[in-house]
C-alpha cells in the first residue's frame, strides 16, 4: 500500500495535504513499516490505545501541517 501510494503522488495530479503521508511512508520505507505494522496490530488486534508519539501520530501531525499550509496560502 506505501508503494501504492507513492506511486500515486509521483504520476497523479494532487495536492500536497494529499500526498504527504504517501511521501512519509515511502521514504521511511520498511523500517518505518514494520513500526507502523506493530502499531496497527496493537491497536486493532488487542485494543491497546494508539500512542501519542507513533506512527499515525507523525503522519496525522504531517497532514495537519500540509492542510493548515494550504489553508494560509489561500488553496
């Protein structure tokens, strides 16, 4: 799904607020994969809270950065 994604931001037209977490988990590449996987499985499967300082926080976080840039250049 990562190199899904980063395909799509590579060769469709998009915004930035819409590619972002595709380019974050594309260049964090399996690494960050494997942590992100740990963390969905913990969430999901065990019902754990998702933590504060993990992956979907970063990219959730980047998202909100790009949409807030969007929104002050007037897009």
């Amino acid at each position: 799904m990562a190199q899904l994604g980063a395909w799509g931001a590579r060769w469709l037209a998009t915004t930035p607020e819409l590619t972002v977490r595709a380019e974050l988990l594309a260049a964090g590449g399996p690494p960050l994969w494997e942590r992100f996987m740990a963390e969905l499985r913990a969430t999901h499967l065990s019902g754990a809270p998702t933590p504060a300082d993990g992956v979907l926080a970063e990219l959730t976080a980047a998202y909100q950065e790009a949409v807030a840039a969007a929104d002050s250049n007037g897009e």
